[in-house]
C-alpha cells in the first residue's frame, strides 16, 4: 500500500498509536487523514496536527465516532467515500483497557468485546463493499501481542485481541484475492495513555498487572509503531511486530504449546512472588 494521495481513515486516532499513525500517513503523502475517535475534542486536535505534519495538501478531517456503534461506523464510511474520498486504507485501531479474570463483570466484557471485535466487524461491512467494487482497499487491524501470547491477569483483554488476530487472518484468507490487503499489529508494550494508566492504577494498588510483564521487554514509542506499520503495509506483511522478538515467543508457542503453558505458568507464578519480570 502506497498512501500517497490516498485516504486513510484511523479509529482511536486521537491519541497513542492512533495519533502516531495519522501524523505518519500525513507525512507519507496521504492526501486526506480521517482522525476518527470518541473524544470529538482530540480528533479535531490531531487533524490539525496532521495538517501540519502533512504540510499543503492534506487534509486532516475529525471524526467524531464511537466504534462500538455499527449505525455511526456505517455513516462515517458514507460521508468520507461521498465527501473526500474512496477510502483506501481503514485502520480500526481503537482500543480498551479493562481487566480480571473470568470473574470480571458482564460489562467488562461487553465493553471489550464490543470494540476489540464487533468495532473491526463493523468497520469491515462497511467498507469492504466500496473497496472490493474498486478491487483494491488495505485493512489495517491493531491487535496486541497479548492476542498472540496472552496478557496475565487479564482474561477479557487477552480473550478480545486473540478475537481480533482471528478476524483479520479470516478477512486476508477471504478477500485477498480481490484486492484486499489485510495487516494486523501486534505490539508488546508501548508509551501510551491507556497502557501509562494501567500502569499508574497498578501500582497505587500495590499488584503487578500483565501489560508490567509485558513491558518489561522495554516500551516502544509510538512514533516507532507507526514505523512498523508503514514499513509492513508497503511490503503488505500480514503480521506487524514492532516488538521483533515476539516472532520467537509465537514460534515456541506453536511449536510446543505444552512446555510454552508451562513456562507461562512458571513466569505468572515469579512475577507473582516478586514483582518482577524473570530473566529470559
């Protein structure tokens, strides 16, 4: 995917990966950024920093939009296809935080399940048709590592994300041979509001959550995830792992998932006992 003079479209763009992400197609020559998000303030502060970014040319247009509303999800494509432009790159990249066992409440669940899932199915009957009529489009999914590994502590969030990694293989087996790219992200730890906030929530708690483990192995800034993302949509790779060595985690889990299980457990039951992440 070449996004230059093309629009693209982010969910959860005002802030975070998201934001990252709109100020990067910008500068990669997208002709319009659509900075879709819940919080109509912030997505009208990062299209204006998106022009910016951009210089003459681009367009930054806020979006006011709770992706966990398929009627909103569908007007939203609408009016951007009428309005500024075929959408050639949808990125449903909005996300939750959230936690507990399968103990966590009904709501918990819902929530997660609502905008880590149904948000990206909403997304794709929308704009799928428009795009499979022009015979090209580029789906980008913003996953977890946690939906390749899992995320300790945290059954709802890890359930959701492994959810989203299954829809977008299913969506790339189905539609990429009609033009279809499909990537999916799926990165360890990284500095942004939501994961900061867990972080913060944790340790006034005095626990250690799973998304400590996870950044553990250092967090990525979300400048360098949206490098990763257009380094991978340019060579249409399926998955995008800005973490690299979450590529050997997922291979040791594929090829012996038992003793995988079991070294999970050894390290939930350290990081229980100490705090701390062991060494590898």
């Amino acid at each position: 995917m070449d996004l230059a003079g093309r629009v693209a479209v982010v969910t959860g763009g005002g802030s975070g990966i998201g934001r990252a992400l709109c100020l990067r197609f910008a500068a990669e020559g997208a002709r319009a950024v659509v900075v879709a998000d819940l919080d109509g303030d912030a997505a009208k502060k990062v299209a204006t920093e998106t022009e910016a970014a951009g210089g003459a040319g681009v367009q930054g247009v806020p979006a006011p939009l709770d992706v966990a509303d398929e009627p909103q999800v569908a007007e939203l494509v609408r009016r951007i296809e009428s309005e500024v432009g075929p959408i050639a790159l949808f990125c449903s990249n909005a996300g939750l935080g959230g936690g507990g066992g399968v103990d966590a409440d009904d709501g918990t669940w819902d929530r997660l399940w609502r905008v880590h899932v149904m948000a990206h199915v909403f997304a794709a009957r929308a704009v799928l048709p428009p795009m499979l009529a022009r015979g090209e489009g580029y789906l980008l999914h913003t996953a977890s590592a946690a939906g390749l590994l899992t995320n300790m502590g945290n059954a709802p969030y890890s359930v959701t994300k492994h959810a989203t990694v299954a829809l977008a293989e299913w969506l790339s087996i189905t539609y990429g041979d009609a033009g279809i790219g499909v990537s999916c992200l799926c990165p360890q730890g990284v500095r942004t509001p939501m994961l900061l906030a867990g972080l913060d929530a944790a340790a006034a708690a005095e626990a250690v959550p799973a998304s400590a483990v996870l950044a553990a192995g250092g967090l990525l800034e979300p400048d360098d995830v949206a490098e990763a993302v257009v380094s991978g949509i340019g060579e249409g790779r399926f998955l995008i792992l800005p973490h690299p060595e979450v590529a050997e985690y997922l291979r040791r889990k594929a090829t012996d998932p038992d003793r995988w299980l079991r070294g999970m457990r050894r390290m939930q039951a350290q990081v229980a006992a100490t705090g701390r992440q062991p060494k590898p």
